[in-house]
C-alpha cells in the first residue's frame, strides 16, 4: 500500500491559522483559557526559534565566507555582484519601512495580556548604532540575542579562517559540519510550525476577535504594492543605467522566470529558467553561472520588504511606534542578515525573528503573519530572483566595459 504524501508544509501552516481562527472564535468568551493553556506551547515554539537563530546565523555566514576563498578568481566580479546585492537588499527594506509607515494607520492595535515590551528612555544615535554593531566580548552577543553583532563576528572569524588557509592547508569541513547542524536543527523546529502558530495566533484571536484577520490583507496589499515599486523603479534604473538593457525588454524577458518564481516560490528551483533567460537579455554565460546560484542564496530582497512591512505592522499591532535609530538597525540587520539566512527552509519567517529581537518587538507577533507567509512568500521570491537577473546582466556590461578599456 503506497503511503500518503504528507501536505506541504505552507498548507499545514495555513489549516493552522484557520484552526486558530475557529478556536479563538470559540474562546472568545474565555480568553483566559487560551492564554493560560494553548499559548504556553507557542511559546516553547517561539524559544526553540530564539535558541537556534544565534548559532545559525553565525555559522552559516562563517560557511559562507569561507566557501568564498577562491574569489580571486572571480575578482571584481564578486566584489561588484555582492555590492549590487547588498545595496538593492537595502533600498528594498526601506522601501518596505518606508510604506509601511505611510499605511500603518491602516493596521490595528492589538489588546495583549503580556507585552513585555518597553520602550527605552534614552535616545540612541547614529554613532551609538554603529559603534554598538561591533562586539566587545565574545559570547555576550550570543547571550544578548544581538543580531548585528554575531553576523560582525562571524564575518571577521570566516575572513581570519581564509587568511591562515594558505599557511596551514586548512580544511573548512568543521565549519561546514556544524552549519549543517545548525540547520537540520532549524528544518525540525520549523515542522513544528504548524502546531506554534495554531498555539501563538489562538489566543490573539480570543482575546481581540475575528476582526484582526482583516490586518492580514492589508499588510499583504501593502508589501505587494512594496514588491511591484521596488521591481519596477529600482530594478529598470539599474538595468537602463548600468546594464544598458530597456526595462521593458527586461521584464517582458523575464516573464517565464517570474512566472515559475510566483508559482514555485521557490528561488533555487527557478534557477535553470533564470539563467536561461538572463543570457537571453545579454548577461555573460561565466557572470550569470556565478552571480546567479549566489544571488540564489544570498540576494532576498523581497525578503527584506517582507521585514520592513511586517516590523512595522507588528509594532503597530502591540501599540508600539519604531524611532527612527531602531529602523535603522532594521535595515542594517535585514541587509546583513540576508546572506545568514540563505537556503534555510522558512527563511522569511527566521529573518523576522532576528529582525524583532534586534529591535526588542516581541516575537510573538510572527504568529500574525505566519498563517499567510505562503501569500507573502510569492511575491518576495518574484522579486529576489528578478533581481538575480537585474544583477547578472549589470555585472556583464560592466565587465564588458573594463575589458575593452583595457583592451
């Protein structure tokens, strides 16, 4: 007898949220229950979550880094394709904070029966975040949850690992080795998914209502709308000024590839569509073979609108206004963390989560959008595998350019 396939993740999630839904309906007239009783297990999800994000993210960027050590092979292809990434990552989750900002009058505000958030007495600048993102002991970043600081460390202990390489023929297995740990870690805590949101979202819905789950489409139309300006301004501008390719031409040549992306929502099973289209506009066979497998995992700029849309929503939720220093850390956290988090299953929802801690927004708020991350999930992989493209055709012009200059 063959066995029963298992539904996808995302739609167990999803029958998730609608239990939530039903039940929290039912509990509305004792909300206490579901506090005392249901939410207790989302919480233990919630922990699990904040256990294993620290170690991930540093070993992941540190395989990352280290997986680079041929680079001077690649040269200013490398340096030019993680620059693009990097600076459209940013752009892209300002955008997201930026819009957010101008609807979240839009979005609710949720009653809680323990928010521990509070906001901090003393303003924070511009030169305090900076100096603050670079560690001064070790294992306190691990212990504070300070994302900044553990993706600074991991980057400085990758480069250091690279640098003795050639002394002492160093191989990178140990570190590899326990990012695989790391990860297969994060795949079994992110099953549990299903039975974290029905636990977190319950108790939401019994204390507020059904009246809540009108936010979600809100905060969905304005991340698409987020997705859609992003694409089309920051993308055609790039393409137009540095990659000399029309937009129209490039998005028209990218439609098979952003229709595989929206219905897969997956960017690595995109990528054999992707490079063919992208050598279709003109990018180099050897640029595209490189910046777009990397692009595959380090490039979430949908991603990253999907963190400035749902930190502000989240916050809006729990009654809590971001300043302007804690938008900041969100877009240095999302741009950096997007690199960590690469190819781990639910990256979206992890990257919320180390978003949240580096600005001290409860975690709980994920359950609000968890239910409907597959909606979210769409559209943010339409845009990441886009701007794969958008990068590997910039990259070869410019290429193209140095070569004849000195040729």
């Amino acid at each position: 007898m063959e066995e029963r396939k298992k539904p996808a993740l995302s739609t167990q999630i999803f029958f998730a949220l609608v239990l939530a839904v039903i039940a929290g309906i039912a509990f509305t007239q004792y909300p206490q229950f579901a506090v005392i009783y249901i939410k207790p297990f989302g919480t233990i999800f919630l922990n699990l979550i904040k256990w294993i994000v620290c170690p991930l993210v540093f070993f992941s960027i540190m395989a990352g880094v280290v997986s680079m050590r041929d680079i001077r092979k690649v040269g200013v292809i490398g340096g030019s394709t993680v620059v693009y990434y990097l600076f459209t990552t940013a752009f892209a989750v300002a955008i997201g904070l930026l819009f957010a900002n101008l609807f979240k009058g839009f979005f609710p505000v949720l009653s809680t029966s323990d928010l521990a958030y509070e906001p901090s007495a003393t303003s924070v600048n511009f030169m305090d975040t900076l100096v603050n993102i670079f560690p001064s002991n070790f294992v306190k970043p691990f212990v504070d949850a300070n994302m900044l600081q553990i993706i600074v460390a991991s980057l400085f202990v990758g480069f250091a690992l690279i640098l003795i390489s050639d002394r002492h023929d160093t191989d990178f297995a140990a570190v590899n080795i326990a990012n695989d740990i790391c990860m297969k870690a994060m795949e079994m805590i992110l099953k549990l998914s299903p039975i974290g949101v029905f636990c977190l979202l319950c108790p939401v819905i019994a204390e507020n209502g059904p009246a809540v789950l009108g936010s979600l489409a809100k905060v969905l139309l304005v991340a698409y709308i987020c997705y859609v300006i992003h694409a089309v301004v920051v993308y055609s501008l790039a393409v137009k000024s540095m990659g000399g390719v029309s937009p129209v031409t490039f998005f028209k040549g990218m439609m098979p590839a952003i229709i595989m992306a929206f219905s897969s929502a997956s960017s690595v099973g995109t990528l054999p569509l992707n490079l063919e289209c992208a050598e279709k506009l003109g990018a180099d066979k050897e640029v595209a073979s490189f910046v777009l497998p990397l692009g595959a995992t380090i490039n979430m700029d949908g991603t990253a609108i999907y963190q400035g849309v749902c930190s502000v929503f989240i916050a809006s939720c729990f009654g809590i206004s971001l300043t302007f220093p804690q938008m900041l850390t969100i877009v240095l956290t999302a741009t950096l963390a997007s690199i960590g988090t690469a190819g781990v299953p639910g990256a979206g929802m992890i990257m919320l989560a180390m978003v949240l801690e580096s600005v001290g927004l409860p975690v709980e708020g994920i359950a609000l959008v968890a239910g409907v991350d597959r909606i979210f999930d769409m559209g943010r992989t339409v845009v990441n595998i886009t701007g794969d493209a958008s990068c590997a055709i910039v990259v070869s012009n410019l290429q193209r350019k140095r070569e004849k200059r000195k040729g």
